[in-house]
C-alpha cells in the first residue's frame, strides 16, 4: 500500500471510464454528495484527484501509476 500524497500519479480502471490516469490534488477533504430525492451523503478524511472517475466506477481501487500498489 502506498500512503497518498500530493502531485502522486494514480490511475483506476472502472466500469464507465475504464483506464484513466490522473493525480492527487487535495489530502483529507470531506466531501458532500447529493443523490436524488434530497438525499445526501458525507465522506469524511477523502483524497481527491484530477478528474479521473463518472459515474458507475465507484468501487474502483486507486493505485500508483508506476507500481500498481493501492492508494
């Protein structure tokens, strides 16, 4: 396992996008989703990446670019 950083090159393959290549851009964020019917989820301690993922890749595991080792 690889501890995320700033700038790391990432990539995930998912069921929508398939292969993408991105990096990390924010450490330990919390994030706010809204899914339909005024209902609302809140992810805490999050990484986010350049735009990488759309809907229907969620589940896909985040690795490095160079070593395939999880994020």
């Amino acid at each position: 396992m690889q501890e995320a950083s700033l700038s790391l090159p990432v990539r995930k393959s998912g069921r929508t996008t398939g292969l993408r290549s991105g990096e990390v851009r924010v450490l330990d964020t919390t994030v706010q989703i809204e899914y339909g019917a005024g209902r609302t989820a809140l992810f805490e301690s999050q990484i986010l990446t350049s735009p990488i993922s759309q809907g229907g890749d969620s589940g896909s595991l985040l690795v490095t670019s160079n070593t395939n080792l999880a994020v």
